[in-house]
C-alpha cells in the first residue's frame, strides 16, 4: 500500500465529495473512511476498485494513489470495469 495517499485526498476534493461521502460509499464509519485516507488503515482490493469506480479512475491513476511499487492491475481492473 502507498505513502502516497495524499493524492487520494486530491482526488475526493476535485470531486467536491466530503470524507463523510466516501464512507457512505465505501459502507463504513466516516472516521473509518479517514483513517484509511489518512494511511492509518490499509485500503482493501474491494474498497480500491469501489474507490475507482467512484472516481473513474484509470489503472494508472489507481497505481499512482494507491501504490508504491508496480504492480499488475489487470485482473483488479477488469472486475472494476
């Protein structure tokens, strides 16, 4: 999982969606939400590819967000899509 989580953050704001938004998203606790953004919990494969969904992300923007080393994403992409 990445350090660089920041970005998700980035993503949410340039969405205009709230950490209160995600979580209803995701189906958890808003605090859960945040320590997941925050780096605090780790993201799982579900929540990424819900994540993406929500924010149409491309493989390599989910590379980017959520992950420091590369990493095939095809089979997670594919069951995104």
């Amino acid at each position: 999982m990445s350090k660089k989580l920041y970005k998700l953050k980035g993503v949410r704001v340039s969405h205009n969606k709230t950490q209160k938004q995600m979580a209803e998203v995701l189906k958890m606790a808003e605090t859960s939400y945040t320590k997941r953004e925050n780096g605090d919990i780790d993201i799982t494969r579900n929540e990424i590819i819900a994540i993406a969904k929500e924010f149409h992300l491309s493989p390599n923007q989910i590379i980017e967000i959520f992950f420091d080393e590369p990493v095939d994403l095809k089979e997670t992409y594919e069951v995104a899509i």
